[in-house]
C-alpha cells in the first residue's frame, strides 16, 4: 500500500471511530448529535469510495492487451459467492461485524459465538453470501436472502472492512451480487438502509437502487427510521 493509501485509511478509520464511539455515548439521550456525526463520517469515507471506483472503472492497458491498475491502486478485491463447506469465512465475518455500528448490524457478538456450525451450515439453505478476499483475507461481504417471492431477495447485511474502505470494494460487491440476481432469474433486489447513513445510500444509488417510499422503524433506535431501496435489475 502506497504511503497516499496508508494515510488515507487511517484519516477514514480515525473519522470512523471517532464518530462511532460518540455515537454510541449519545444515541439514546441526543439522536441528532450523533446522526449528525454519523453523517459527517459517512460522507467522507462515500467521497473516497465514488472516487476510488471512477479509478478502478478506469485500468491503463500493458503491451498485449493485459490490464494493469494505475499506480498506487491496490486493485480489485476477488470476489467469490460461498459454498457450505466454506461456513467458517462467515461465522469469522460474522464475528468481525458484531465489533463495529451496532446501529447497523442487527447480531451481537454474543450470537455469533453461539451460534453452531449446523446453524452456519442451515443459512445457506436460504441466502447467498458474496465475500471479497484481499491478500487472502474477507474483507467484504453482501447476502441475498430469499423472502415470499423467491425473484424478489432481499440484500442484507453489507459490510465493508474500515481498513479497506474507500477502495471501491463495495462497488465490486453490488456488481457481483447483481450479477448473480440476474443470471438467476431475479427481477428485482430489495434493502433496508439507515435513513442518516449517506454513504450506504450512496453506494446503493450509483449501484441501480432507488427509494420506493417505504419507511419502518430502524431495529435499534426507534427514533431513526430505515427506508426501502430496490433495484429492478433491467
């Protein structure tokens, strides 16, 4: 990683912390405080994913017609949908998740540890999850979940790993998770998004999602609300 790259994961991580841990201190007692952090993080580390995703459409061509990543890039992440066999990789994201915005992460720690290999193994009886690996190691995960109508899944459970973010993994990610919808005869994707969290919005919008006017109460604090976001795969 280039000393620019380095400098710039530790701006957004330190962004990140700061107004996680703030969040946390004042979410029950001043939800517009801390929606307004949560904002302000949001909208930097959405500022470097749009950025990092105009580069990585961009690859300069080698002699021979090989692609190559500008300088300084760390490149695309591999992106790979997970088998059964593979339920370890979830229960460590799982496990990894539970550590950062409990505002957007329905499972604690606590589940995760509980929860069995059979019980892994049972999820992919009912989703997809789509990982990005890096050097070997997940650093980013989407899940399609089937619902009453199998052509209609709901995508759930997006995460990105703060010391990559601003990459455009998440990019990566909706293309790859639409990719797969599409080959299988899915007519659209569905979502639920933190009303306050710009940079997911933003990933979904320049991604094909856009607000249906559904609204609900947010599953941790009553006081936000999660609004609906589909995309019709056309």
């Amino acid at each position: 990683m280039s000393g620019w790259s380095r400098a710039k994961a530790q701006l957004l991580q330190g962004v990140q912390n700061m107004a996680d841990s703030l969040a946390h201190l004042h979410r029950k007692t001043n939800s517009d405080f801390s929606g307004r952090l949560r904002r302000a993080a949001d909208e930097v580390s959405g500022t470097a994913d749009e950025a990092a995703a105009k580069v990585a459409a961009r690859p300069s061509q080698l002699s021979g017609g090989v692609a190559a990543w500008p300088a300084g890039s760390t490149g695309p992440a591999e992106i790979r949908r997970l088998v059964p066999d593979e339920w370890r990789i979830n229960r460590d994201i799982a496990l990894t998740m539970a550590d950062h915005d409990p505002l957007d992460f329905r499972s604690g720690r606590s589940d995760a540890e509980k929860k069995t290999e059979q019980e892994f193994r049972a999820d992919f009886d009912r989703l997809e999850s789509f990982v990005a690996f890096r050097d070997g190691r997940p650093v980013g995960r989407t899940r399609l979940v089937s619902g009453d109508d199998p052509r209609t899944p709901e995508m759930k459970a997006v995460w990105v790993s703060p010391d990559v973010r601003g990459a455009g993994i998440g990019d990566q990610l909706m293309a790859a998770t639409l990719t797969w919808a599409r080959d299988h005869d899915c007519s659209a994707v569905v979502l639920w998004v933190r009303e306050n969290n710009e940079h997911a919005k933003n990933l979904y919008s320049r991604n094909g999602f856009h607000p249906t006017g559904a609204a609900r109460p947010h599953f941790s604090d009553p006081g936000l609300r999660s609004i609906e976001m589909r995309n019709d795969l056309v």
